[in-house]
C-alpha cells in the first residue's frame, strides 16, 4: 500500500471528514513519527509494531560503479519491530 491508498482507504471508512482532512491526518501522522526518531526516540503502536533507529558505524564502502573504495560515515538507520499480535497475524495460516 503506498500512501495515496492509505489516504484513499481512511476517506472511505471516515465519509464524515473531507480528503484534505484526511490528508492532513496522514501528514501530521508521519510527521510526528519522523520527528520523535529525529530526536534519537521510540514510536510503539501497540499490536502494530516499534519503529526506533540504530546506530551504522563507519566504514570502508566499494562504489558499484568503479569499484573504487569509499569512506562511508557513521549514522542512524530508521528500524521497525513488528509487534506480537503482528507477527501472529502474518502467520495465522
């Protein structure tokens, strides 16, 4: 599902609010999980999952296209752990 059809999805179940309400909810939505792992923090959604990021140390990197080797900085990766009820769910067969 990309994010048009999340939009699309709530605008149906929600026929009271307008699409651009919606969209707005969406934006305000993402923003602020953006913002809090910006900050070096913690999104828990129960039963969906955990989002966080972890630390990539430096390290020597080969570019693809020449072969030759690079200096790749160290830095935060975005992270997502499902949750129980996720996990159950994806593999109730």
């Amino acid at each position: 599902m990309i994010r048009s059809e999340l939009v699309q999805a709530l605008s149906r179940e929600n026929p009271e609010l307008r699409l651009e309400e919606v969209e707005q909810v969406v934006d305000i939505f993402f923003d602020e999980i953006s913002a809090r792992l910006a900050e070096g923090g913690r999104v828990e959604l129960r039963g969906f999952g955990a989002f966080s990021t972890r630390q990539r140390d430096a390290r020597k990197g080969r570019n693809p296209r020449t072969g030759e080797t690079v200096d790749v900085p160290q830095k935060r990766a975005p992270y997502f752990k499902a949750g129980k009820e996720m996990r159950e769910r994806l593999n109730s067969d």
